[in-house]
C-alpha cells in the first residue's frame, strides 16, 4: 500500500503566552486522491493544525509526514523547501501579489519548487491551461490580479495552489465569502482538477452543508484536542 499523502501520529504543540492553549493530535491520515473536509468554530484551533501540517510551525512531540516524509525531523529551509514542492495551499483572503500579474501569482510556486516546476512541464502553457479550465477569460494572464472581480481572484489562487500538481492542497475557508451557488461552482472546478491528477484536498471550513461533497468529514472536537490556559 502506498504511503498516506498526510499523516499525523502522536502529535503535541504548547502555545505559550498570554492566551497559551495546547493541540494534541493521536492520528490523522489522508489517502492519496482523498477529499477531507476539517469542520472547526472560530478558535476550535483549526490555524494552529493547518500550521502544522504545513510545517511553519513544529510540534513538540509526534510526527507530521507528507508523502512520506516526517518534516517534523528537518531543518527550517529544507522544511520551506518541502512545502513549497508538496503543498498547495488556499488561502481564505487569497494572499495575490496585487501588483504582480495573473500569470506572475500562478507561477509564483515554481520560483521556489524546481522539482514542481519540472512536473509543470511548459509553464506558461501550464497556467494557461489550469486558467481555461477554471473559466477564467482569455487573455486574464496579463491582467493585474487587482483588477479581477473576487470570485476571479479566487480562481486565481485555485491555479496557484494546483500548478506543478503538488500531492496535497490545503484550503482554508476558500468558500466562506461565496453563496452557495458560487460555492457549488467553485468545488466543481477544485474537484475536477484536483481528480485529474490524483490529488489530495484538506479544506477547512465551518459550514457542514459542504459536507456531502467530500469523501470522508472531520470534526475538530474529534481529532485534536484543545486546551487553554485558565486565568
């Protein structure tokens, strides 16, 4: 059996300071080509995980692996190096360089990723085509990101995250400004992409109606464990 494109084992992390709480995570695996979808209120620790998971943050006890490979165990720039070739990730403002152009936001990955931008193939064609295939108009490569409507920059960042077919995509709150028909249309277009290349999705969000969309949901009160400090 291949390796799981995440899992987390044994996991423990203490945030100190004036509002220290504490996460502890026993397991938690996604299969290759799994959807999950991690549900979590405002505090219930879901930034803290998503931290983690992408390794900007590092555990004090237990293990985070991606594709198999424990980043828990490396070096700050080999970690930053790892990520960048692993994950894609979503962010919920987007994070678009807002004086950079379309193509330059989407190609931003490869910069710092050689072995993605080599499973990237042409690059430029490649970005063109991740933007045709997330309907967005012709000719939108050369147009500031400032300049799109937000549900365009939102695809934007959708073909950032997928260029070079990173194994795992993270998305945080992607949908949270979307009505449902926008968010329906936005998971078609992920999903699509995402199946195309076997790719593994982490999504957070905090609305449950997006559940039936995924393979498997997740509640944070039953995978990790908080606990905060008391006055």
């Amino acid at each position: 059996m291949a390796d799981p494109v995440l899992q987390i084992c044994d996991l423990a992390y203490q945030w100190s300071g004036r509002s220290a709480f504490s996460v502890a995570v026993a397991d938690l695996t996604i299969a290759k080509g799994e959807s999950v979808l991690l549900l979590g209120e405002s505090g219930s620790g879901k930034s803290t995980l998503l931290s983690l998971i992408c390794g900007t943050i590092l555990p004090d006890t237990g293990t985070v692996s991606i594709a198999g490979t424990n980043i828990s165990a490396m070096g700050g720039g080999a970690r930053d190096r790892f990520r960048a070739e692993q994950i894609g990730v979503i962010f919920q403002q987007f994070n678009l360089l807002p004086f950079g152009s379309v193509a330059d936001n989407i190609l931003l990955p490869l910069r710092f990723a050689p072995k993605r931008r080599k499973r990237a193939g042409d690059a430029a064609d490649a970005a063109t085509n991740l933007c045709s295939a997330l309907g967005l108009p012709a000719g939108t490569m050369d147009a500031k990101a400032t300049a799109l409507s937000v549900g365009q920059q939102q695809r934007v960042a959708v073909a950032r995250a997928l260029i070079g077919h990173p194994p795992l995509i993270i998305a945080d709150e992607p949908t949270s400004a979307l009505d449902a028909d926008s968010q329906a249309a936005f998971l078609d277009l992920l999903f699509a992409q995402m199946a195309s290349h076997d790719t593994s999705l982490l999504m957070v969000s905090h609305d449950p109606r997006l559940g039936e969309r995924f393979d498997r949901v997740i509640r944070m009160e039953d995978v990790a464990q908080i606990e905060r400090a008391t006055a």
